[in-house]
C-alpha cells in the first residue's frame, strides 16, 4: 500500500499517515482497527514484533472454537484434544498433539 491507501485504511488522510510515519503524530486505535482489517499486523506496527500468522485471520468459526475451548474444564479439554487427535489419525498420547499438556 501507498501512504494515501494505508491512510485511507486507517480512516485519515495522506498527511497523517505520513506524520505516523516520521514520528510526529500517533495513531488513535480507530486507525489501528481500520489498517487491521486491511490486514496490517498491528502488534508488528506497535512493538517491532511480527504476530503469529496462524492467529491472524481467525475465521468466525475459529473464534468461536476456541473461545468456547477456553471455557471448558481441565478434563473436557483433555477430551476435545484428543478427539481432534483421534480425527486426524494421531495417537491420543501423542505429545506433539497437545494431548496430555493442558
């Protein structure tokens, strides 16, 4: 992206993103929602480290996956760990699956 496109993203003009670029103004989180959902890796933006590509662009199914996971018990997170091992074909034991490390 240009400096007018990744702008436009964040919701500001050309002239702001350049002042973003060079130091001379900071960015509000509505812009950094807006370049977000264009696909820039804000934590990367922010702090100089590049986020986890798996956990970028979670689909709405994959959200919801796992914040349901997040919710469960100890034990019925053991069980759907080894349930997704079993559909995969990996013994349940295995501890490159996760299984058994919750």
């Amino acid at each position: 992206m240009n400096q007018a496109e990744l702008g436009n993203a964040g919701g500001v003009l050309k002239q702001a993103q350049s002042n973003y670029e060079k130091g001379l103004r900071y960015p509000d989180a509505s812009y950094l929602v807006g370049i977000a959902e264009a696909g820039v890796d804000v934590q990367y933006v922010l702090t100089g480290r590049t986020s986890e590509a798996a956990t970028l662009a979670l689909t709405v199914e994959e959200e919801r996956l796992l914040a349901g996971f997040r919710e469960l018990k100890m034990r019925e997170k053991r069980g759907v760990l080894a349930l997704v091992a079993a559909i995969n074909g990996a013994p349940p034991d295995d501890p490159e699956n996760g299984v058994g490390t919750v």
